[in-house]
C-alpha cells in the first residue's frame, strides 16, 4: 500500500507540473519537493514569511540542505499586510478568521505573477483526503467525515490565482490519488499521536525524520502571519468590542475577526442573503452549505 503511494505521488506530480512550488517545509510539500528533485524536474520554490518570523524558514533551509534547493523567501512587512487585507476580503467575499492564512497564499501568489510565472504547485488537500488536521484525532466518525469534506472540498487559493492569473496545481487532489486514499482505513491515517501517517510512512528514510514527523502547523503559524491578529486586536479596546457584537448581533470570534467584519460591510453593504440550497448561518445570517460558513468562519460543532 506504501509503495502504491508513492507511485501514485509520483505521476500526480509529475501530471500537476508547475515551474515553482509554494514551499512551507512542512509534510506536505517537503515531499513535493522531493518527488520534483528526485524526477529532476525543475522548480521555484517559494517560501512566504511575515517579517522573517515564524517555523517555515527554518524548516525549508533544512529541505534546502538535504535536497540542494535553493528556495526563495519572501518576506512581508507588517505595512503591505495590511494593506492586503481589504484586497483579499475584496477577493474572497469573506472576513473568516483564517484571513490571515489566506493572506500567506495571497503573498505568495502575488510575488510568482511579478516574477513571470504563471502556473504553481501546492500541498492543498493532503490533511483532507489523509486526516491531517489536529482534531481529527478526536473524531469517532473520521471515515464518513473526511467523505463530508471531499464532497464540499474547496480552496480560497483558486480564488485569490484567479484573481492574480496564477493557476494553483494539487497533485495530493488528483483522482487516482483520492481514491487511493478513501479506501486507506482511518487507523493507517490517524496512529501514534500523528495525522497522515500512512504519508509519513511512505516516505521515511526518504526525507529527514525532522521533516516526517514534524507536527502539523497552520499556514499562518509557520509564516509568522499569526502575529498580524496581535496588531490588529491592539486597534480595537475592549469597550468597543463588546459594543459592536451586540450592535452587530453576531459573535465574534477575536477583534481581527471584528476587525476583518468592518472592511467586509465597508466593501459589500450588507451580507448576502441565502440562495436557494443554501442552509442560513446561525452566526451572520448568510448561506453556508455544510458545516462552515465561507462567509463569516462559523463552524458547527463536530
């Protein structure tokens, strides 16, 4: 089942060909990055970090010494962050919490389109299809819940390349390589404390075992872009913030989420009502087809 894996892998990759990869140095793409070295195929790889801080510089400098790739980091600075964040709730249609995430693809690729390239490779969809999310540990129904995700499985990033004419490349969400995936059981995706094992397995003794077993980040952890909620929470006092979930009737989750609301009803006006299928949000009201809102972040219990 291993070895199917990474033959699988293999001609994803190589199917899904980008000239660059966006580069986190965690599981997901180190192992992208290893395929593409091993197959000789060249590639950019590019990795974003909020004003040089965050885990993901540290481990793509290790992916650059055990693979001799040599990676670019794009740092940001706290000014263009900001800046950015009326553009990407502009683009997304939505003040969902995880912005700051969103903003780290939005970096990313931004600084591909300003270097000509118009095509790039992400490790979206491995913690979907092989249960890499931290509380999918808890779950007692994981197999029908990862089969609820692929159902309604989508990525800002379409959004945000589309918006900036870069087309966004998942090999990990190829056919051949999800259906391999529904039919591993959910104790070969979830064993001995970590998510995706059966990836870790298929390629330990491949890649270093830092990089195998590291554990699982947000995209805005790893780049340091988590910092941003700290300076944005300092625009807002305490008073205010509880003034305006009440004027506003909704439950925010943190003042950048509040923070992040403004801009959405300074953009939009109002939040679009529900459209036929769609399920009402029981936080901002919008439609929202399953358990999150793609609108406002609300998730319902699990």
């Amino acid at each position: 089942m291993i070895e199917k894996l990474r033959e699988l892998l293999r001609k994803s990759v190589l199917k899904n060909s980008a000239p660059s990869l966006l580069l986190s140095g965690g599981l997901d793409t180190s192992i992208l990055a290893y395929i593409l070295k091993s197959e000789r195929v060249q590639f950019l790889p590019l990795c974003v970090s909020f004003e040089g801080k965050g885990s993901d510089v540290d481990y793509t400098h290790r992916l650059r010494s055990f693979l001799s790739i040599d990676p670019v980091i794009h740092n940001v600075r706290l000014e263009e962050v900001v800046d950015a964040i009326p553009k990407v709730i502009k683009i997304l249609k939505s003040f969902d919490p995880a912005i700051p995430n969103d903003l780290v693809i939005y970096f990313g690729l931004k600084k591909l389109r300003e270097m000509g390239i118009g095509s790039v490779m992400t490790g979206e969809g491995a913690d979907e299809i092989f249960a890499g999310y931290e509380y999918m540990k808890g779950l007692k129904n994981l197999k029908e819940h990862l089969k609820r995700i692929c159902q309604n499985i989508h990525f800002n990033s379409d959004l945000l390349g589309r918006s900036l004419g870069v087309e966004v490349k998942r090999p990990y969400l190829e056919r051949e390589v999800k259906s391999f995936a529904k039919m591993v059981p959910p104790d070969m995706k979830i064993r001995d404390g970590f998510g995706k094992w059966i990836l870790r397995k298929a390629y330990e003794g491949l890649l270093p075992q830092s990089l195998i077993y590291q554990e699982k980040r947000p995209l805005e952890v790893g780049s340091g872009m988590s910092e941003i909620r700290e300076y944005l929470a300092s625009k807002i006092k305490d008073e205010e913030f509880e003034e305006k979930k009440r004027l506003y009737g909704m439950n925010f989750y943190s003042k950048d989420h509040l923070y992040y609301f403004e801009i959405f009803k300074s953009l939009f006006g109002s939040i679009p009502e529900p459209k036929d299928g769609e399920i009402v949000c029981p936080n901002c009201r919008g439609g929202k087809n399953g358990t999150h809102c793609k609108i406002c972040g609300y998730v319902e219990d699990l």
